[in-house]
C-alpha cells in the first residue's frame, strides 16, 4: 500500500514552502490511493509549542487535507509525536551497536573543529575522520576517566550507494566520502537521520516526498534503512521555492504564514491551486482547478526539477478566478463573514441594512483576489472620500457637467435604474458631452477613482443624497486648489 507522511517540527507557523510538501503528498496519495500521515517532529523541546501543533492541524484542516493516521487519530503505528518515541530510538541505536554497525564516539567539538580546519587547509572535503571507529579498550577507558559523554556514530558502509529519485533519477554516491554521523548526541537524544529514517522504516512509508534540500542527506538515510532491515522507500525531492529573483522564500516574497494568508481572506482552494502550480503543471494551458481536479490530474512525474519561482501576482490571480467562480450567494456569505470578523464593517451598522451590503458587496466580486481587499473597496462608501486625482475635475466642461448634474438630481425623486439611465440622458443633452470626457469627471467626482465597478451600480447604491454631497466636495476642493495654486491632491 502506498503510505506518505508530512512531518512538520511545530516551532512556528505552517508557511508556503512547507505546506506545498504537504499537499504534494496529499495530493499523490489521493491520485493513486493510499494513506496520508501526519507526524509531528518535536524533538526540539524549547522551540516546539502546543500552540504550533494545534495551529498546523486547523490549517492543515482548513485547507482541505486530511490524514488517515496521525497524534488526533487511530493508526496501528504510533505513536505518531516524536517526542514520545526517544526510547525507540535509543533502542534502535543500540541494536545498530550491537551488530557493528554503529560505534561511541568521544570526540569533543573543539577536536572535530581543528580537524575540520586541518582538512580545509589541505584543500580536502570536511567530514569526520572515522577517528574513534576502532578505538582499543584501553583509549575507551582513558576518554571515560576524562568523563567525556559519548556520542553514537553510524558506521557507513564503502562503496557506492545509489538513490533512487522519482523526480531527479538516479544518483551514485561514494559512501566512503560521507564519513561517519551522529545518530544519538551525547544528551541521549537522536538526531534528525536516525529518528525519521526509524519513524518512517516502521510506519511503513512506501513513499517520501520532500524538499530538495533534504537530497543530500538521502544516501545517509538509505544506508540506515539498509542497515535497519527496512525497505528503502522510493524518494522524490521536488525543487525549492524561492523568491522572485531566485533568493530564498523570505516573509516578504511570500512566506507569510497560512495563517496569514486565512486572515487575509484568500480562498483555501484557490491557496492549494497556487501551491501546485509551483513546480508542477497539468501538461496543458489550464491553471486553474478546484481541489477535486488536482486531486485527479496530479502526478509526480509532471513535476518539474527547476527551482520554482514565488509570485504574488499570480498567486492573487488565482485567488481572483477562484473567486469568481463562486456562486453569488457562496460569494455575499464569505465576504459578509469576512468583513464581520475582520471588523472591517461594524456589526451594529451591519444589521441595520444587511441588503444594502450584500448589493455593496457583490458589485466587487469581479475586481478582488481575497476578502481583505474588501477594506480598500468599501471605502468607497465612507463619507468622506480621497481623490486619486482632481485634474480631470479641473476644464470647464468638467465644471459644467458637475454642476448640471447637481441639478437634475435636486428634481429627481429617486435613484433607480430607470431613474439612473433618466438622469444621464438629461445631462447628456445639457452638457452636450459623451464618452470619456463625460465619464471620467463623474467618476472622479462620485469615487475619487479613475477606475472601478461600473459606475451605474454605484451610483445607485449611493443613492441621491449621497451623490449630491460628494459633487459640492469635489467642487470644493477642485476650487480650494485653484485658489491656492496648490497641486496637492489629498483633501
């Protein structure tokens, strides 16, 4: 049976990098069947938090991947916390030491750092020298008089150790280079090569799926698994993510925390279409799926051995098509709850006119990638607004339209649609003006934009008086400008 397993360390928050690696599992494991696992790396004691953990299953969760066996779960191969399982890595180790395959070592650090210096100084590789591989009773006696606390290193095998990879092929490595590695430090507690290659030798992974960066640490974990007696797993080291000009993933080229991204409002789904966009693609022009098609399309072999590249741009197109695919009453119930729990509207005003929002609301699903751009839209509605600019407010027609638009509202009883399409044919005919000239000064006036939702809607959900208020501000500060001689533009 194929079984994957996603193994965060929960010292901080899940971020794009590492919940790609998750869904890239996922998503293998539910295009061919099998079981997905969730194992939790907390060796690191000081750093790891109960809050991380909890964090990383909500949004694991709310992203739409599910585990088959995990800490919150049944599986026949817990306990699934690595801090629950040091004695079975100790227990391993010592089995290792037992059949010669794994030795104490009492090197200290300031030994291992001028062997290191003398190996740099003769233009060699740096790796450990295999010093206490053979060490006689007598020097084992003297290093335990000293009181120096042991290690363990696993003994590498000689000659060539072949890794096979899904996504890079397969790749020779000379064994005898590596050198010996710490697998217990002498805290009595393992290391990451021991404990992953035991948690994934007895929980059975047929398959892991994991960042590159992890690639050289590969022959390390195929000679334990050997060594083990466990079957090797088939290994596929999908490419980085790194920022727009090829540097590392950093908080500000995307690495904000999924959490983030939730608060900000961004579709789950549309989140795990940008994410397997990263280093994968379908084979054909198509990039936008719901989570149900990428769960049928996706294949490792589609992807890609090149360092993928973050883009936010993207990443909001895609929010923005996924958006748009929404019913609109999906849509008006999302963004309501977004605006409520963001308090980007009050609830109080809310529940004083529910309808009129949800008309406000919808007129912005074609223009927004997630909820929270919802803030910036809606102040398009407040009662004071900001011009972008006043310059095409400035002309005489511009002047004239204004003023005659003034006018007719005064004599109208209502705006409505038929009323809205009333209102601009009278202007036309006053003003004698059409088409961007006759547009843009009424855009200006009516939002401080040059570009936005049609202008009918807005003007309509405005409504009159509203209207009438922002045409005497922008007349007034259109004036209190040329008074000034001031070029300024911010009321």
């Amino acid at each position: 049976m194929i079984r994957v397993r996603f193994a965060p360390s929960p010292t901080g928050f899940l971020h794009i990098g590492n919940v790609r690696t998750a869904l890239f599992n996922y998503l293998f494991v539910k295009n061919n069947g099998g079981k997905f696992i969730l194992r939790i790396e907390d060796t690191d004691k000081e750093r790891s938090k109960k809050e991380y953990i909890n964090q990383i299953y909500d949004d694991l969760k709310w992203l739409g991947i599910t585990w088959d066996e995990g800490p919150d779960s049944e599986g026949e191969y817990g306990p699934y916390l690595q801090s629950e399982r040091f004695a079975l890595y100790i227990s391993i180790a010592r089995k290792l030491m037992t059949e010669g395959k794994a030795y104490y070592c009492y090197c200290t650090e300031e030994e291992l750092e001028l062997r290191r210096k003398a190996q740099l100084a003769e233009g060699q590789s740096t790796r450990y020298d295999n010093y206490c591989r053979n060490l006689t009773l007598e020097k084992i006696q003297q290093f335990e008089r000293e009181g120096r606390q042991p290690s363990i290193r696993f003994k590498m095998p000689d000659g060539q150790l072949t890794v096979k990879d899904i996504i890079r092929g397969d790749v020779e490595f000379d064994a005898s280079l590596i050198g010996d590695f710490i697998i217990i430090r002498p805290d009595g507690k393992a290391t990451f090569h021991l404990a992953v290659c035991v948690d994934d030798g007895m929980m059975k992974i047929s398959h892991v799926i994991r960042g590159e960066d992890h690639f050289s640490n590969t022959p390390r974990h195929v000679a334990i698994f050997e060594a083990c007696g466990f079957q090797v797993p088939q290994f596929a080291h999908i490419p980085l993510t790194m920022g727009p000009g090829g540097e590392p993933l950093s908080k500000r080229f995307g690495a904000m925390s999924i959490t983030e991204y939730r608060r900000m409002g961004y579709l789950p789904y549309a989140l795990c279409n940008y994410m397997a966009l990263l280093g994968w693609s379908s084979g054909t022009d198509e990039e936008i799926f719901s989570f149900d098609e990428l769960q049928k399309k996706f294949s490792l072999k589609r992807v890609s051995r090149s360092a993928a590249i973050f883009d936010r741009t993207k990443m909001d197109w895609v929010g923005g098509e996924h958006i748009r695919r929404l019913s609109d009453s999906d849509y008006v119930k999302l963004s309501m709850q977004h605006i409520l729990q963001e308090k980007i509207v009050d609830k109080a005003v809310f529940t004083i006119r529910p309808e009129w929002y949800e008309k406000v609301l919808l007129i912005f699903k074609e223009y927004i990638h997630c909820f929270d751009e919802l803030k910036e839209r809606l102040q398009l509605f407040s009662d004071e607004i900001e011009f972008d600019t006043i310059e095409p407010l400035k002309g005489e027609n511009a002047k004239l339209i204004l003023s005659e638009l003034a006018k007719i509202l005064k004599q109208t009883e209502k705006l409505d649609e038929d009323n809205f399409d009333k209102v601009l044919k009278e202007l036309k005919k006053r003003v004698k003006v059409k088409g961007k000239e006759l547009f843009l000064p009424l855009r200006i006036a009516l939002t401080g934009k040059e570009h936005g939702p049609e202008l009918k809607q807005l003007v309509i959900l405005l409504g009159k008086n509203n209207c009438l208020k922002r045409i005497e501000q922008a007349v007034r500060v259109v004036d209190t400008k040329e008074d000034k001689g001031d070029g300024t533009q911010t009321v």
